[in-house]
C-alpha cells in the first residue's frame, strides 16, 4: 500500500508547490506598487529597483535589488549583475516595469527598451544563469533528502532561480513536443522523490532536465532572431 501511496502523496505534494509558487508570484507583483517612490529629477513615480526613469531617462544612482519573486528589497542592487536579475524576473532592466507578453525579444511598454537593441544580451544573460544552476543543485539536494516535503521548498528554489528565467521568454508553442517530454519525466523522478537518498538525487535530477530543456528553446529562439 505504501509503495501506491508515497508516489501520489509525493506528486500532490509537487502540486502544492506549484500552486504556492503561482500564489506568492501574484502577491508580490500585486504589492510591488507601493514600492515606488519620486523620481529625484522629475518627482513621478518610479519602481525603486529601476535603473532609470521612464519618464525623464534620468538614471538612478542607487536603485534596490529584486528577489527571485521579483519583489523590490531594502538592500541596493549589484551594478553589474542587476538589469539581469531584472529580465529574469520579467521586468525591464531599464524601469522595472512588469513585461507583458512572452517574447524572446520583449519591448517595455513603459520606457520603449528592448533586448533587441543589444546582440550580446542573450549569451551575457544565459550565463548569468548557469553560473546559479551549481548552487541550486547542492540545495536541490539536500532539501530532496527529506522525503515528500523535501519537493516543496525544492522545486520552487530550482523553478525560480534557473528554470522561469528562461522561460517566461518562450512563446506559447515552441518546444511543446519537448516540454512535455520533460513533465512526463518530472512526473516519472516525483514519484520516486519518497524513497530516502534517492530523493537526494531525483530532485537535482529534475532540476537539470527543466532547465536544460528550457535552455535550449530559449537560445535557439535567441540565435534565430
């Protein structure tokens, strides 16, 4: 009986996780505008993790950092590695603003961006994801350890910092056929996620499928366009 059991417990567990991650994404994007504060050269309203302004083009000298969620955070942003964080939250990396629709290339309807304008962007960005995959792997691990509720902090570690990045980018119907190849594995690794020190090594596993798959549609579009 437990060997039926375990399985479904453990997939409905990876279902709650799913759902949470939507939820939690809903709430921060829905308090996100009462972050913003006066733009220092013009007084409008600006998002505190902009790098600049919309409406002026001013730039800001100290903007906020962002989270995994995409929410503004008290501490400041990493010059360097910030307009990044930015696009893999779906926001512009100029203003902040929340990007609409899926596209490899997206435009800010706020201020005008586009990645578009810059050829390295898509190499440059892709890196600057892998360099977290070995990080979210250990944790991957450690958390899949713990049989069961080990899948809900897990996925959504591995799903909001090497996988949605990627993916919030890909138009619907690209690399269908091979997105659900891998659910249909994620499924297959799931079940088994119960049984101790597997489940150590099933959820790295589905890590890396998810996000090599994502991976691969996301720089195939980049280099085709």
């Amino acid at each position: 009986m437990a060997l039926i059991l375990l399985p479904l417990l453990t997939l409905a567990v990876f279902g709650i996780a799913l759902v949470l991650l939507l939820l939690a994404g809903r709430y921060v994007e829905a308090r996100e505008k009462a972050t913003k504060a006066p733009c220092a050269n013009c007084a409008q309203m600006i998002y505190a993790c902009a790098t600049a302004c919309p409406h002026c083009k001013a730039p800001i000298k100290e903007p906020r950092a962002v989270g995994l969620l995409g929410g503004t955070q008290a501490r400041l942003a990493d010059p360097a590695s910030h307009p990044y964080r930015l696009i893999a939250v779906k926001r512009c990396p100029v203003c902040a603003t929340r990007l609409g629709r899926r596209a490899i290339r997206p435009t800010c309807e706020a201020c005008g961006y586009t990645v578009r304008d810059n050829p390295r962007f898509a190499p440059e960005y892709i890196a600057f994801i892998d360099r977290r995959v070995p990080l979210v792997c250990v944790a991957c691990f450690l958390l899949g350890l713990v049989p069961v509720l080990g899948v809900i902090p897990s996925v959504i570690t591995y799903r909001l910092a090497i996988v949605a990045p990627f993916r919030r980018y890909i138009p619907p119907g690209h690399g269908f056929v091979l997105r659900w190849g891998v659910r249909l594995v994620i499924l297959v690794l799931v079940a088994v996620q119960w049984v101790p020190v597997v489940g150590g090594f099933a959820v790295p596993a589905m890590a890396l499928i998810n996000y090599g798959a994502y991976r691969s549609v996301y720089r195939r579009l980049a280099q085709a366009r």
